[in-house]
C-alpha cells in the first residue's frame, strides 16, 4: 500500500507540475495588438473542401469582407471529389481573387490517395502567388480583421509559421458545452507549449506560414501516407529546420470560429481522428506525455474500483481527483477567460469526471480503432 501511495504521489505532483508549465507558458504569452501601419505581403488563403455545399458561401462572404487589401490575397478552394454543389457555389462565387482546384481533374480516382486533405494543399501551395500560405475550413468563420492581423504579426515578427486560435460558437447543449470547453484547454495548451518552445499542437483551421518554409521542408513528404497532420505534423518538420521560428497568435481579432459537433457519433470520430495522429509524432516527448496523462486518468478509475473492495484506495483516488480538479480548474479559469467562456466552469466538475471516462475510451480508439471522416472510412 505504501508503494501504491508513493506512485500516485508522484503521478500527483507531474500532473500539476504539467498544467502549471502549461499555466505559466499561457500566461506569459502576450495579446498582440495591431500596429497602424499597412500590410504589404502578398497572401494565398486555401481553404480545402468536401462537401460543403451548406458552409463555404458563408466563408466566402467573410473573406469578401476582409479589411486587408484585395489586391494583395487570393482565395484558392481545392475541390477533395465534392459530390454535392460546393464546386458550383464556389464557382459562382462572385469574388475577383478566387480560383477552384478539383482533385477529381488531377486523380482518376480518389483511391489513387492516400491523403486527400495533405495533396490538395500541396498543389495549392505550387500554384499559390503568395508568399504567406493562409489556411482554414469550409466550416469556419473569420472576422474582418482576420487577415490584416495575421499580416501585421508576420510582418512585426517574421516567423516561418503562425498558429491562431480558433473556438466555438456558444452552444447551450451539454454536449456543446463539454466540447467547448475540452477545446479551448487544448486551444491554451498549444499556445502555452508555443510560448515555452515546446511545439506540439496546432489547428489548420487558422494556420499560416511561408510558402518558402513549405517547400524548404518538402512540404508533406515523408507524411504525405497519414490521412491527417496537414497541421500538427507540418510544424513539426519546420519546427525541426526552424528553430525558435514557430509563433502563437494570441488575438481576439485572429480568432476563426467554428460549429460545435451536435452529435454524439460525430464528435466520436473527430477526435478519434484527433487521436490517431498521435502515434505518427517523432517527437517522442509528445508521445510521453500523452501516455502519461492516460495512464495518470486511468490509475484514478482503477483506484476507484479497487476502493469499493478496499477503503484506502477510495482516498487515494479522490485525492488524485480532488488535485486534478483544482489545476485543471486555475488552468481552465485563465483560458475560458481570455475568450469569454468562464460560465462553462459552472459545469467543470461532472464535465471533468466525464473527461477522464472520455480520456480512456477515445485514447484506444484513435490508436487502435477506425473513424468515419467527410464520409471516407479510415
């Protein structure tokens, strides 16, 4: 027994020592604020697309909007073998910097990849005429500023690629809720990683970088089998050739915002294809601190089950619980804020025992298991 304390004991104090590293690195990052001065640098925006007949006017209409100078950026939608009206909306579109690429006229088929998303990004980039590479969803949203902001930060600090924020709109669900929130943690982390020179996340949502740094790295060779990483996996090999060159946009202005999942089924196969990336990392830190907090949320649950048949464990258990609910809370109080989400924390404590079960089931489904992605069985 005295073993078993000393191993939660230390799970207890690496745990808060994690989210206090995480803490510190998102507090210490700073909110940029934008200069006066005009943006000069020539910007390709790509927006990959599957069957987004019901999204991508509605992101087209944004950027139509955008503040920053339209002879200066392009808008190039890569069509993945649409089989609805995207490509139609798109070339409709009435939008003077905007080009489609469809896959469908380069591949005979689109089992002749074995990344769709990575591919169709690749061509963007050889045909792109900018000379900062801008990505995002079909599903998104951006404000007015979005891209002025971006520009204004490359400019000002001249980083090979920039990672932005992106959140939820508002959803009174549960489900909605608990995504939101177990976002915007992720959101924090991969600035606070960021900041700290640690570069483990990042979201294609609202991505930027040079198309200079793109091809010095060959772009997604090498990763170009792995259905997803077009993000995560990028910054990797440029945080590898450019060391000190990745940067955090923290900017309310930057933020890209998209639709919560309102099913279930749906949530569970994106982040079991969040998941399953993890096991393509070469960084192998990242790899050990995601095992480690599964293994550290597990040990909770068994300590619990073994505590019905014997009391001592019922306490370390809730000791281990009680110490990850007040971390996890300061941690997620700091975030929420920043983003005006800090009523979520009403629901933190169910929504925080419903992660762990969340933690141990979707961890061996996104390594193990197969998902279900723009209706493509993976």
């Amino acid at each position: 027994m005295i073993a078993i304390s000393i191993i939660v004991g230390i799970c207890i104090f690496l745990y808060v020592f994690l989210i206090v590293y995480f803490l510190f690195g998102w507090l210490k990052l700073e909110e940029y604020t934008v200069g006066k001065k005009n943006g000069t640098t020539k910007v390709s925006v790509i927006i990959p697309v599957r069957n987004e007949e019901k999204n991508i006017k509605n992101l087209l209409d944004d950027l139509r909007e955008q503040q920053y100078n339209p002879e200066l950026f392009e808008i190039i939608v890569v069509d993945d073998f649409s089989t609805d009206k995207t490509a139609e909306i798109v070339r409709n579109a009435k939008i003077k910097n905007l080009k489609i690429i469809s896959l469908s006229a380069i591949f005979l088929s689109k089992q002749d990849l074995k990344a769709n998303k990575k591919a169709g990004i690749q061509i963007a980039i050889e045909q792109a005429n900018g000379e900062l590479i801008v990505t995002t969803d079909a599903d998104c949203h951006v404000g007015s500023n979005w891209l002025q902001t971006i520009v204004h930060y490359y400019e000002e600090h001249n980083p090979v690629m920039i990672a932005g924020m992106v959140s939820y709109y508002p959803d009174s669900s549960f489900l909605g809720k608990f995504q939101t929130l177990d976002f915007l943690s992720l959101v924090g982390i991969a600035a606070a990683c960021i900041q700290n020179g640690f570069y483990n996340l990042c979201n294609g949502a609202n991505l930027a970088y040079t198309k200079e740094a793109f091809l010095a790295v060959d772009g997604f060779k090498n990763i170009d089998h792995i259905p997803g990483g077009d993000d995560m996996m990028l910054m990797h090999k440029m945080a590898k050739k450019y060391k000190g060159k990745i940067a955090y946009l923290k900017n309310k202005e930057a933020i890209v915002y998209t639709n919560t999942e309102k099913e279930f089924l749906a949530f569970w196969n994106q982040r079991v294809r969040w998941t399953s990336k993890s096991t393509h990392y070469e960084d192998k830190r990242i790899t050990a601190i995601l095992a480690f907090v599964y293994l550290s949320n597990l040990l909770i649950v068994a300590n619990l089950i073994i505590g019905f048949f014997y009391a001592p464990f019922l306490k370390l258990a809730m000791f281990q619980f009680l110490s990850k609910l007040c971390i996890d809370t300061l941690f997620a109080y700091s975030v929420t804020k920043f983003f005006r989400r800090e009523n979520l924390l009403w629901l933190f404590l169910p929504m925080q025992i419903l992660h762990i079960l969340y933690i141990i089931f979707v961890a061996p489904a996104g390594v193990f298991g197969k998902y279900y992605w723009k209706g493509r069985r993976i």
